[in-house]
C-alpha cells in the first residue's frame, strides 16, 4: 500500500502557523528579489480567487485586492519539509518527497498536477501490506503525529499504487483520509480529468481534440491507441489512467546537513554587522563538526530582506573542510555576489554534504631532507648570477585554501 501526504499550499501554511498577524486573512507569498515581484505561495482563500505560483503581484493583486502581502520565507518553509520528512520517516523508512514538476519559465512545461501550481507539499511512504482498516487506523496515526510535531494538517491518500494515491489526497481537504480499494483503481480515476497527468499543454490539447477528457475515456481507448498518438510515453499514460503505476518510493536518507539562523530585530544594512553575524553563525557550526569529527563539502547562503525579497547562493568546496577561516572566506565571497538593495531581516547558513572526516597515514620512512645551509648556498650563488627578484619562497599561508595562489603567500628570497 501507498500513502500519499498532501499539506495544501504548503509554504502558505508554514507562514499562516508561524504568523499569527495574518488573522486568517487571504495572503500572498511574494519575492520581490528580481526585476518583477513574483508570487511564491498563497493562502487557500487567494488560490479560491485563482491566485497561482509565478504569477506577478499586479496579476495576483487584481483577482485578490484584499490579500496581505507577505515576504516568502524559502528557509522556514525547507526547515518544515525536513521536520516533517523526520515524521513520517519515523513509520516506515520508504518516504519520499515529491519533486514538484512545474516550474515557471518561457520553455513548454510539464501540466502535472494536483495543486502543482498551488504549491502543495506532497511525501509518499510505502507502509507494506497492510488490510483496509490498518490502513485508515495508520493514517490517522499519522495525521496526529504531523499535527502534533509540525502543527500543519495534512490530507492521506493511500491506495495500492503511487498515482492513484496522489489523486486521491489531492481530491481531499486538510484532515481528511481516503483508502481506494484494491481492484478499484481504475473507477476511482476514471472521472478525474486526463490533465492530472504529467502531460505538455499541447498534449492535452490533442486529447480534448479527439474527446478525451477524463481519466476513464483515456482508459477506455484500444490498448495501442494512446501509443499511436504520443509513442511510449502514451503508453504510460494509459496504464496511469488505468490505475497501474510501479513506480517505487525510495528509501529516506537523512540528510547530513547543519543550520544556523539569525533574525534582525531591525532591518540591517550594515554589512559588516552582517560579516560579523556569519562569523558567529558559522563558528557555531564548525565548532559541531570538529566535536564530531566532520567536514562539510557544500555550504548554502540564505538572505531574506524586508521588502519582500530573498537571495539564495550555493557553492560546492573542491574538497570538504571544516575550518571555519576557510567557511567564513567563501561565504563572504558568496555575500559579495549577492544584490541587496534592502534591508537584511534575516540570514541562514547551511553546511551541507557532511562527510565524515579522513585520518592521514604517517609514513614511517619520511624521505630524506637536503640540508638548510646546503640550500642556502645554493640560494646564494643563483641570486648574485640572476639577481634578487627573481627568487621567492612559498609561505604555507592556509592550508585549507582551494586556490593554491591563496593557500601560499610569496616571501622574496635574501641573499645572505
């Protein structure tokens, strides 16, 4: 058996739980960072107006007038995610979450789904086996658990099989469960229209064409027709619409990663405070990995700022460190590269790809060393027949630097 975990509108719900200002007015998740304000997540009321993700402000504006603005929080919304991944890993550890399919941009995009532009936070566990009401009684196990850890109210799905799981939590409101019974899938499905496949607009433009417009006429067509209009791909669809879907949840794998965050009282714009900041953050974090005897290889940066805005960078090290001189470099440099025309309400620091750190093995044989003042001499004679200039020597200056014109600084050679 399948169970699908649907929080509606997720990011909204995070902000609505954390935000008691919003008094449960319609709201609006925006990012005013690039050249236009964009929408990032909205509340159930302002997607009842047709709100959606991507939109402008001016478009969201206009069918929701009413709808507080609020600054998207993409930092708070992932803690959440991993918080309640931990939840559900605690039933059983095939929990997946699912990667929304729907990304905003000029190229044809995938028409997939349920709520895919509204925003929803979708995991899918694999329990086993389990009786239908095993099933229910697990479900509403679960929902008190997330309730109770996350304080968020999750919609279940479950069903024999991944897709049919997802159709069922998405048809579902907050707190709400429903178990489709084996052998009942494809009844189930068959009234549900064909785009909660993961079909291009032009594709589903061709099945309204020749009439096809639920999930039961596509599963009604002869076996080779869907194949004939869209090649294998059309295959799948028809076995989706039919309510076959092998797809397998993966096995959760907890991420090794370490956070740090700190909100400003007052909007900042003094970067050095922020300079500073960082610096604490992140001996904060490299004072964990050494008591663990752990290195990171990624570090991400995350600004939100007052108007509204967020700035995110990430940078993978050519090899993992945990000093923290060689941590706070880079995340300046990374500062460095970010636009911040307003005022800094918040900044987080994340460590991530933690390995575990790697002994070296002394050689008991250390090779044989050229004496100090034979090389001295040798130094001496070479500088008085090409001059003093030409000669350095290469301080170890940090040996944690990537960049070997940073690792070692240069000390002119003397002759003496």
């Amino acid at each position: 058996m399948i169970a699908c975990v649907r929080i509606p509108a997720f990011a909204a719900a995070v902000e609505a739980r954390d935000n008691p200002r919003l008094g449960g007015e319609p709201f609006v998740l925006v990012d005013s960072g690039g050249p236009a304000t964009i929408v990032r997540g909205a509340s159930g009321d302002a997607l009842k107006e047709g709100v959606r993700i991507g939109m402008t402000l001016r478009q969201a504006h206009t069918l929701c007038p009413g709808a507080q603005i609020v600054a998207a929080n993409p930092a708070r919304a992932r803690r959440a995610a991993d918080e309640l991944m931990e939840v559900l890993a605690a039933f059983t550890p095939l929990v997946e979450m699912e990667v929304p399919p729907y990304r905003p941009s000029r190229s044809k995009r995938l028409q997939l789904a349920i709520g895919s532009d509204e925003g929803d936070g979708v995991w899918f566990m694999n329990p086993g086996r389990l009786r239908r009401e095993q099933g229910m009684e697990l479900a509403h196990s679960i929902q008190r658990a997330v309730q109770d850890t996350t304080r968020l109210d999750p919609a279940i799905g479950l069903a024999a099989n991944r897709f049919t799981a997802r159709v069922a939590a998405g048809s579902l409101d907050p707190h709400q469960a429903l178990l489709v019974p084996r052998d009942g899938e494809r009844a189930f499905l068959a009234p549900y229209p064909v785009t909660l496949l993961p079909i291009y607009p032009e594709q589903g433009r061709q099945l309204r064409l020749l009439a096809i417009y639920t999930l039961g006429d596509l599963a009604k067509l002869p076996a080779s027709a869907p194949g004939d209009l869209f090649g294998k791909q059309g295959l799948a669809f028809k076995r989706l619409a039919e309510g076959r879907d092998t797809t397998p949840v993966q096995t959760y794998i907890p991420s090794r990663a370490e956070r740090a965050a700190h909100q400003f009282d007052a909007p900042l714009e003094d970067r050095i405070i922020l300079y500073n900041v960082v610096e604490l953050l992140v001996a904060r974090l490299s004072h964990m990995l050494e008591a663990r005897g752990q290195m990171a290889g990624e570090l991400g940066l995350a600004v939100m700022l007052t108007g509204g805005g967020s700035q995110l960078a990430e940078v993978t090290l050519r090899q993992p460190s945990a000093s923290p001189q060689h941590i706070i470099r880079t995340l300046r440099e990374m500062l460095d590269t970010l636009r911040m025309a307003q005022g800094i309400r918040e900044v987080e620091i994340t460590l991530g790809g933690i390995v575990d750190g790697e002994a070296r093995q002394l050689t008991f044989f250390p090779p044989e060393t050229v004496p100090q003042n034979r090389l001295r001499e040798v130094l001496r004679r070479l500088i008085a027949r090409h001059g003093v200039e030409t000669f350095y020597w290469a301080d170890l200056a940090d040996p944690d630097e990537v960049v070997p014109e940073l690792r070692y600084r240069l000390r002119q050679a003397q002759a003496a």
